[in-house]
C-alpha cells in the first residue's frame, strides 16, 4: 500500500507523544496534533523508532542457515559455503534474499547493506519487499588476471543493467578481502568508486589467520597493506575491523573510513571478540552495526546485534559503562545512515519516512522506565509492529504477505543445494 500520506497519531517518541505526518516517502511533520491527515495510525501503545541499518550482510545466504554451524572461518568457507554457492542459482538468491528481507522487515530493519552473487536477483528482492539497500555483487579475482578482467567487466555491466528503484537502491562494489582479490584488481575498484562515487565495501583484518596472510605476502598488517595500495577513503566501509592497532586506527580516521561492527558473526566464528568501538569513535572513525550474512550470524535482527555489541564491548574491557544502550542504538540508526550518506537513520521533518513502530504492551517493556534500554538489553525483533520505508507501509501488525509461499521456496532451495556440502 503506498498512500500519498500517513498520518501516526499520538505515538511516543524519544519521551514524548506526538503526531508524525508522512507526505511522498519524506516526514513533512513531528510535533503536535493534527487534524486527520491521509491514512491513519494510531500510535497507542507504540514507540516510533527510526528503522534501523544493517551494514553488513549477504542477504540471500538465509539459504544457508544452519549449515555448517561451529567451524572455523575458513574451513567453514572451504567446506561449506563456497563449494555450494558455486551452484547458486538466480532463482535460489532470489528466494534466499526475499526471505532476508522479510526478516528484515519484521525486526525493524528498513536499509542494508549486501555483498553477493547473482545480485540482479536480491536487486529484485528488494524492489518487491519494498526494502532501502546498498548492493553489491561479490568480487573475487583469485590473483588470476583472467578472472580479474571478468570481474571488472562484470562490475561495470551491473551499475549499467541495475535499476535503482527510484533512488530506493544504491549501487556499490564489493571485492571479498585482501586474501581472494589482488591488490592492482582492488587499485582499479578504488578507481572506479572514485570516478562513479559509490560504495566499497571490503571484509578487512576479520581474522589472526588474514592478518598472518598479510603480512607474509604483503610485509605488513591489512589496514597498512590498504593504505600501501592507496585504496583507503572516505567510500570505503570496511566489514569486521577486529585487528587494528593505534597506528592503524590513526590511518582509518585520516581517509575517512567507516567499520561496520558484526558482533554475532566474530563471536560464532570465534574470529575476536577485541572491537575497538570506542577507540574508532574518539579517532573519528564512523562505526555502524551490521548482523553478516545468516550462515554467520545466524538470524539479521538488528536488535540482538546491538545488545551483542553493548556486552561484548563491555565484557573484553571489564567495564559496564562503556558502550551504552543509547550508544549502540545510535551506531545502528542514524551512524549507519550517515555513513552510507542517507538523510534516514533518524525521524526529524525531512527525513525519509522510514519509521518503525514497536509495540511496547508486552513484558520486555514492562516497566517501560527506559526505552532505549529495554529495547537494547530486553527485547527481540519480535516487538517490531509497523513498518514503514520510503513512505510506503511495509508491515502492520506483524504481517507481511506472501510470507508463507516464501518459506517454503527458500526450503525447496536449500533442500537442492544442500547436497553440493562437502
Ligand atoms: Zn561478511
């Protein structure tokens, strides 16, 4: 449905109760009551949050949940994921990524961010459901000059074929990591980003194994390997960021890179647990949150991922003041829109309307004392109600149509892939 105007009525909103006027897929009004105005929400019992931003994730890897669980990164890659997304269909991304987006949807999560194969297929996905997205196709060049020259082709033949959805997608490039893409093939996406002002996003110093890698094939650590190739800038999200010492975080800052923290990833995979969140922030460094892809992390709610960034940042430091429910709910909102460049992640008149409505008649919010804290430390992506993106309603009471049949094609995928595991 996508009425040219929404009217929330009397909804609270960061302590207070207020009207919220959606014209076109901007907030036109937030403040006092109004007199009926298009189609009506009625915000008893709710909270409108902005919806929330998932910087890292390879959506359609849904197909993959529950395979190849408590395994190391890379023999998990090796054995698992990568000998069965050689047979990905387009048919199988699309599915994987439409039920991605549903379970974005139902947790509040109304932008991501995705790297993978067969992306016309997730572009699809996401036209559909109605979602807000970066995407990208996965790169890899093996440091094999063939495969390179297939992968810049490729790269350029999507940004021409990619229908952006009225601004609602973003094209970006994603070359895999400094271990899978050759640094003259990294030179040219570097390039390409500047000269087209898109997004790169790179899983970078993830695990001790890549940061060996590097150093014995490089001579130095990932991030000063990057720098050495002249490929850090402010269009650079780097995904993980697990392994960067002061120097490090000094050159990240000074070119403007951005990190997205994907706690649930590093802790299943054991790749770290050390994020330095507060470190990257007081340097200047933007830092958002993301969930991974589902064979990582194993679900994409938003609101897990931020209570696992809050007590794993607290825990490794032995110290409960640091990162706060209101921080991690910044990192997750309106960070994450500033780092992707997108006036969203907060509702104010002339915002994108993409507005979440929680339902707080429930016992994770009851005592409602603190909201921001309930919803952090006490709640799941159940709580979610009403979902608005870009002006149009996408969910409302928990419902999203078609939910059902997309299940049961992402099963049947995942049934016909699962016997390509080793
Ligand atoms: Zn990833």
């Amino acid at each position: 449905m996508s009425p040219e105007r929404i009217h929330i009525h009397a909804v609270r909103h960061e302590g207070r109760t207020v009207d919220i006027l959606i014209e076109g897929n901007r907030i036109v009004h937030l403040g006092g009551p109004l007199p009926e105005a298009g189609l009506l929400i009625s915000g008893k019992g709710k909270v409108a949050i902005p919806g929330f931003i998932n910087l890292h994730n390879h959506a359609a890897m849904t197909l993959l949940r529950g395979c190849g669980d408590d395994m190391p990164l890379m023999q998990w890659l090796e054995k698992r994921i990568w000998p069965i997304e050689a047979h990905l269909t387009h048919d199988d991304v699309y599915w994987g990524a439409k039920l991605a987006c549903i379970e974005m949807i139902k947790s509040g999560t109304t932008t991501f961010v995705d790297g993978y194969h067969h992306m016309p297929a997730t572009a699809n996905a996401v036209r559909e459901t109605g979602m807000r997205a970066v995407l990208s196709c996965a790169c890899f060049d093996h440091f094999d000059h063939s495969e390179a020259e297939t992968v810049k082709a490729r790269i350029a033949r999507l940004h021409a074929e990619t229908d952006l959805a009225g601004g609602r997608i973003a094209y970006a490039v994603a070359p895999h990591a400094i271990y899978t893409v050759s640094g003259a093939t990294l030179q040219w996406i570097n390039d390409y980003a500047a000269a087209n002002n898109i997004l790169i996003q790179l899983h970078l110093a993830e695990t001790e194994s890549e940061v060996d890698f590097s150093l014995k094939h490089f001579g130095c650590s990932p991030v000063r390997y990057l720098h050495s190739l002249g490929v850090l800038s402010p269009r650079l999200l780097i995904a993980h960021g697990l392994y960067v010492d002061d120097e490090e975080l000094v050159l990240l800052a000074d070119h403007g890179v951005s990190v997205s923290h994907n706690p649930a990833s590093n802790m299943k995979l054991a790749s770290g647990y050390a994020f330095r969140f507060v470190e990257m922030q007081r340097a200047g460094i933007r830092v958002g949150i993301g969930t991974d892809g589902c064979s990582s992390s194993n679900n994409l709610d938003m609101i897990e991922a931020m209570k696992l960034a809050s007590l794993l940042g607290k825990s490794w430091r032995k110290d409960p003041e640091i990162l706060s429910a209101t921080d991690v709910f910044a990192a997750a909102t309106s960070q994450g829109a500033d780092i992707l460049g997108l006036p969203t992640g907060r509702i104010a008149e002339g915002a994108l309307a993409d507005i979440v409505l929680v339902d707080v008649n429930q016992p994770a919010f009851t005592p409602n004392l603190n909201f921001t804290s309930n919803l952090v430390y006490a709640a799941n992506g159940s709580c979610v109600d009403t979902v608005i993106c870009n002006g149009r309603i996408l969910m409302q009471n928990r419902t999203i149509e078609g939910e059902a049949e997309v299940m049961r094609r992402v099963s049947q995928c995942a049934e016909r892939l699962m016997a390509f595991s080793k």
